[in-house]
C-alpha cells in the first residue's frame, strides 16, 4: 500500500472476509458549507461608515452551516464579494473578486459592497495538511431602515422675527419641526435634521425658472456650468420643503417632503383722509423749513387712522420723489441734501411716501399719495421813516442797531412785536461805491453790506458818513412770517467824533517814535497828520511834517506827484527828499486841483487847512522856515500837534511834547590824519586832511554837522592867524581845537598843537 498512489481501496484482514473502502491521501480535505437564502445587514461605525470586519463576522456566523476542518473563524478564511468596476464593465469583462471595501484590479477601480444581491465567495486557504477549499452563494446584503418619521398634513407656520424685523430663521426651523412632526422612531430633535425648501432662483429680483433645494434663509448655489445662481429667502406662501436626516448606526439616512403654508405677520393698514392734500411748510426761526414739523402736518394731512394699532408721526417715515423727471420712485427722506441731480424738498407738488417697517408682531406698510407743500406763513412788510440821522460808528452792529431802532417805521410795518426781534432778524445794505488799493474810489457802485464786504468780486467799505445815503432794510422771517421784500429809503449818517491824544515822552534822536505815541478813541484806522515845532541843541528853529502812510503807497504817489510837479515844478517825492517852505506848502494846499484829486483818494481836504491854521499860529514862523518830512532827526524840545483825518470823523486834534535827547556817553572825536611829531612842511600842509570824523560806539555814519573847528596861531613873520573852516598851510606855530555844538551826539573836546616849515 506505500507504494500506492492516492486514492480508495478495498482492504479486509487476512482470515476475515469483511472488506472496507481505504482512501490514502498526502493531506485531508477541507470543506466550507454554506446556508441558502440568508440576509446580511450592513453594520455601521459611529462616523456613518460601513465596518466591515463586521460585516465579516457577520457573513461567515449567518451564511456558513459548517466547515471542515471544523471550528473555522473569520480570520481563517477570505470573504469576498463579485464587483463590478465603476466604469468599463461589459460582460464579464470588469467583474473580478474583490474585498468587501472594493479596490483596484489592474487599471479598473471596484466599489465597496452595497445594500443588494450579492455573490459571495468565502475561500479557506488550507494548511500543510490540509487541502484549501471555497464555497460561493447568493446573499442579500440588507441596509437599516429608514427612521420612521410621522407627518401632521396641512400644517401652518408664521413667520418669527427678530427685534430687528428681520426672520429669525433659528426659531422658524424649530416651529416648523415642532408643528409638522407628529412622532419619529428614532426619537429626533430639530437638532438633528436639516430642513430645506424647494427653491427658485431670481436675477435682478424677479423668478428665473431654475430649482434647487436650499436652506431657509436662501443662498448661492452654482448649476452645471458653474455659475452661481442666487436663491431667496423662504418667504410667505405654500412652500414645498423636505427635512433630511444623516441616519445612524442603527437607523440609514432618511429624507421626507412635505407642502407647509408659511404665513407672514398681519400687515398694518392705513385709512387715509380724502383728498386732495395740502400742507403748510412748517419753519424753525432761523428760516430754515423744520423737516420733522413738516412731516408730522403731512401725516396727520393724510392718514386718518391706522390699524390694528395707532401709530403716531414719530414711528412713521414720510419721504419724497426726489426724481425731477417723476419716472423712477426715488424717494428720499425730507431734509436729504446729498442731491447729486435729484430735487430738494420745499414746496410745490410732491409725491409722498409714508411707510412703516413693522415690528415682530405686525408686518410692515406703505403709501404713496400726492400732496402740495404751500408756505402759509404770514405775509411781512418793513416801512421805513424819513429824514432819519445816526452817527457813525466803526462797530458796523451799532450803525445797524441804530438803523434797527430808528429807521424802522414800526407802527406802519407788518412784523412780529418789536420786543421779540434782534438786529439779526434783518439784512441791513447801503448803496456805496467800491475801492481800490489806497482807498481809491473805484466809480463803481452798488447794493452792500453795512459792514462793507466783497460783492460781485469788488470790495466795498463800511457804510461811511454822508447825507442822504441808500439804505435798504429787508426782514429775514421766522417761523411764523415770510421774508419781507427790500425796502428802500435814505439816511444821513453824520460824522462821529474822535478824540486824540499825545502822550508826551522823551527819546534820543537816533530812536524811532513809540508806537503808542498818538492814540485815538475810538481805536479807528486815521490818516494821521503830526507837526513837530520847536528849539533843537543847534538853538535852531525846527519844523517837521509828519504825513500818513499812505502818502508813501506807490499808487497815490503816482496820481499826485505829476499834479505837485506842475504848480511847484518839483514833484512831491522830491519834497519829501528835499523839504519844503512854509508859504510853499500854504500855496500847494490852496490849488483847487490838488484839492479836487485828494478828494478823490478819500482824503478830508478840510485837513490840510486846520494844519495851516496850526502852523500860522505856532511862534516864530514865517514863509521862510523850511519844513523837513517826517519825525524830528535833531535832538531839541519840540511841541507836538496831531490832526487825525477820516471822512468818516470830525477833524480830530492832540498836542503834547517830545523831547529828543542827545547822547552823552559813546560818542568820540577823532583825528582823521596824525600830524608825526607835530611838525609838516608847508608842501605837505596843502595835502593833509586837518578833519575830525565823530562816531558813536564806533559808528562813523553818524551826522558830522554838529562839528565845529577853531584853529589859531602865529606864522614865521608874527602875523596872527584865526579861523573857524580853513586849516594854516604858511610855516608857523599853530593850535585847533575842535568842539560838539548842537546835534545829536555830545563828545569832550579834542586839541592839539602843530608846527608848519618850509
């Protein structure tokens, strides 16, 4: 028998006759049986996901009856089920054994097994005594059951809101759970769904025609192509919705439908008054239209009553058309300005909206009514009386609150009391000429200011003195009067007074005037005219004229100077360099066509003549006296006289003094050439520079008038030699002393001894 091949024998024992089938075989066989018409469910992972060591177990305890050997487990065989590829199964071409998981074999990808009839193939792989075997079987792979999820029918939810007004879709999705779920086995909660409506897209607001299921508060969803269609909010309205659970281990995905009424809040209404409609503007008292008046007349013009609930003009919004063209309903609250081409609110005929948005209970409302604004203020009047005079005032605010209580005709005017106005309430203006630089009449006339200002690109002064003058006075209005028209008449405004004072103070010569020298009240701007007359340390008459600034402005000095130069052949830059005589400046003042330009510069000609008057009464002048321009140079007593000019004042006169000192310390003679060991030849006396130069703490450019010589001496021949300006150039024996008289600066004499030879 060893030598035999595998196989079966019949074998029996020697002296017996009863045989027995033998099988030799190199190892045992082995053999899976396996059950017919078993289901199998798939079992989950608490992620959703199929286990599929499970599954395993679960195939091999429920589809395999038995095995040989026996006592086979899971882990001793290969469970696989026949796939077929995701793409290029035809046939039996793309269908392999694959693991429950699916996979890839070759080029082609399988999928994991599904809920379904299945082919199985459980295969034992053997031993080294044991042959392998397989066994294969039809067997239905069960999924879970859906969760069972019970509807109520034809259900109705309102829609809750936010304090804000907007949906609260949080609480809408929990009411509409809450109302249409009658029971679900699982047991779930709106926390564990998603609910969705069935949805249709808009372009520019309006339905597209496309469909797609999408959440409650609406949203972005692209199609196909790739585009992103937009979808609403859910809204009022028989809507088609589904609620979509994820399942669980126990329980697959369930997804159920339903139609669900959504109702919105009751809508206010409003009950309007017949038409048709007009309002009063309504006004604040600085003339400008009180837009929240305004609005409340326009509602309780129009809207009788509200309902279910009252409301007020303070919960309502009231808005305008501010389309010129009416085309388009741009409506815009009442006191908008940020125009852009769109018409500003006042009166006229307006298209009105009167809107309100809502609140959680009760759903917003509007109306659109046509309604004219009319302003219904009183009509208003200013008369004026005659023959009215106020004196001027450099505060414009005076002139016009004696214009405010003087030229106004109260009792035969149409305004509010008297007593309940301000200068403010009115717009005061004078019919005036503008000027030029240097106040230069400039022959242009018109409506101005009071105050002066800038009109129509020209400056125009302060209302000046002057009879007869235009004055126009208009009432601004308030809330309860219109704007009067422009009422005209005249005034005379007279010329105020000023008064001037020289406050008298010393200086050296060689220091400027204080600025606060002359001063005037009122602090008005003068043209100020000074005289300083007196002794100066020469013991010598001075007289000094001092003109205003703008005597030196280039443009007034061009207008006179060729007047000047034709009635005194020099032009007046030239006297202010020069100086001038007194007769000559009596005949420049009295020359009419001077006169008649200086009046044109706004120059008081009546000024000239008071300081004429001054002069000819000051001691010791004569037409002779030469009158230097500007503030004293030489150290003196002077008197003082200042005559101040503005047309729009009485000539205005001060006197004090001024004493200018001379400076007794720093200032020094010196000898401009030395004489070397006091002796020169006769030849070279006629060259040598006998000079003496003062200076001032080393300043050389002081005036050197006030230096005075003395020369005396003897020459060879005895003959006496004196004198006082020419220096000795004949041999001798000579001395020169030379002094400070006068002037502006005192230094100690200086002195020195010469010989003069052959």
């Amino acid at each position: 028998m060893a030598d035999n091949s595998d196989g079966n024998y019949q074998v029996r024992l020697e002296g017996i006759d009863t045989e027995v089938t033998l099988t030799k075989a190199a190892k045992l066989s082995s053999s899976i049986t396996l059950q017919e018409g078993c289901t199998v469910k798939l079992p989950y992972n608490e992620d959703m996901s199929v286990n599929y060591d499970e599954l395993r177990r679960l195939i091999f305890e429920n589809v395999v009856e038995s095995t040989t050997p026996e006592g086979l487990t899971p882990d001793d065989v290969t469970i696989e089920y026949y796939a077929t590829a995701t793409s290029g199964a035809v046939g039996d071409l793309g269908k392999a054994w694959m693991p429950l998981e699916g996979g890839k074999n070759g080029l082609l990808t399988y999928p994991a097994i599904s809920a379904g009839e299945q082919k199985i193939r459980i295969s034992y792989a053997g031993t080294d005594t044991i042959y392998g075997t397989s066994a294969e079987m039809d067997v239905t792979i069960a999924e879970r059951p859906e969760a069972e999820i019970e509807l109520n029918q034809g259900c109705t939810v309102k829609l809750p809101y936010t304090e804000e007004i907007t949906v609260d879709y949080s609480a809408l999705r929990e009411l509409i759970f809450n109302t249409v779920v009658k029971s679900s086995e699982p047991a779930l909660t709106v926390d564990d769904v998603t609910i969705e409506y069935y949805a249709e897209n808009i372009i520019l607001g309006k339905p597209a025609g496309t469909h797609e299921w999408v959440p409650l508060e609406g949203g972005s969803i692209k199609n196909d192509l790739g585009i992103a269609l937009e979808y609403p909010a859910i809204s009022a309205g028989e809507q088609k919705l589904r609620l979509v659970w994820g399942g669980s281990q126990e329980y697959a995905p369930t997804t159920v439908e339903f139609t669900l009424t959504v109702a919105d809040r009751e809508q206010l209404q409003f009950n309007l008054n017949e038409g048709p409609y007009e309002v009063g503007m309504a006004f604040a008292d600085d003339q400008s239209y009180d837009y929240k008046a305004t609005a409340e007349a326009i509602y309780n013009a129009v809207v009788a009553s509200t309902s279910p609930i009252a409301l007020s003009a303070d919960e309502v919004t009231v808005e305008y058309n501010a389309d010129p063209t009416g085309i388009t309903n741009t409506f815009k609250p009442l006191d908008y300005t940020d125009l852009g081409g769109l018409v500003k609110f006042g009166t006229g005929e307006w298209e009105i909206r009167i809107s309100w948005n809502g609140n959680r209970e009760l759903r917003g409302n509007s109306v659109i009514v046509n309604v004219t604004t009319t302003d219904s203020r009183l009509e208003s009047a200013v008369a004026l009386k005659e023959g009215v005079s106020i004196t001027y005032n450099m505060d414009a605010s005076v002139m016009k609150a004696d214009l405010f209580n003087n030229a106004i005709d109260w009792e035969n005017s149409t305004l509010p009391a008297k007593e309940t106005l301000h200068v403010d309430d009115f717009t005061f203006a004078y019919y005036g000429e503008n000027v030029l630089g240097g106040n230069i009449n400039g022959g242009i006339k018109n409506w101005a200011p009071i105050e002066g200002g800038t009109v129509t690109l020209l400056t125009y002064p302060q209302m000046g003195a002057g009879e007869n003058q235009q004055i126009r006075i208009s009432y601004n209005g308030n809330a309860d009067y219109r704007p009067s028209a422009n009422s005209e008449g005249t005034v005379t405004v007279e010329k105020a007074k000023v008064s001037v004072t020289v406050h008298s103070t010393n200086i050296y010569a060689d220091e400027a005037v204080p600025a606060d020298f002359i001063t005037t009240d009122p602090a008005d701007t003068f043209d100020q005219y000074v005289i300083y007359a007196g002794v100066t340390s020469n013991v010598t008459t001075g007289l000094y004229l001092d003109l205003p600034e703008r005597f030196t402005d280039n443009a007034v000095m061009k207008l006179l100077d060729p007047i000047v130069e034709k009635i005194t052949g020099k032009t007046l830059t030239q006297m202010f360099n020069d100086g001038i005589t007194v007769g000559e400046l009596r005949e420049l003042f009295s020359t009419q066509e001077l006169l008649d330009l200086l009046d044109k510069l706004n120059i008081d000609t009546g000024t000239f003549g008071k300081i004429l008057e001054i002069i000819n009464k000051l001691p010791s002048i004569v037409d002779s006296l030469r009158i230097s321009f500007g503030t004293p140079n030489r150290a003196g007593l002077y008197t003082v006289v200042a005559v101040t000019d503005n047309p729009n004042y009485k000539t205005g006169v001060g006197m004090g003094f001024l004493l200018t000192k001379m400076r007794l310390s720093g200032a020094k003679l010196t000898w401009n050439q030395e004489i070397s060991g006091g002796k020169l030849t006769a030849e070279q006396a006629k060259d040598f520079d006998f000079g003496v130069t003062l200076s001032y703490n080393g300043d050389v450019t002081v005036d050197q008038s006030s230096v005075h010589y003395l020369y005396t001496g003897f020459t060879n021949k005895w003959k006496l030699y004196s004198s006082t300006t020419t220096p000795p150039t004949e041999p001798g024996s000579y001395i020169v002393t030379v002094v400070v008289l006068g002037g502006n600066y005192l230094a100690a004499p200086i002195t020195r001894t010469f010989t003069i030879t052959k």
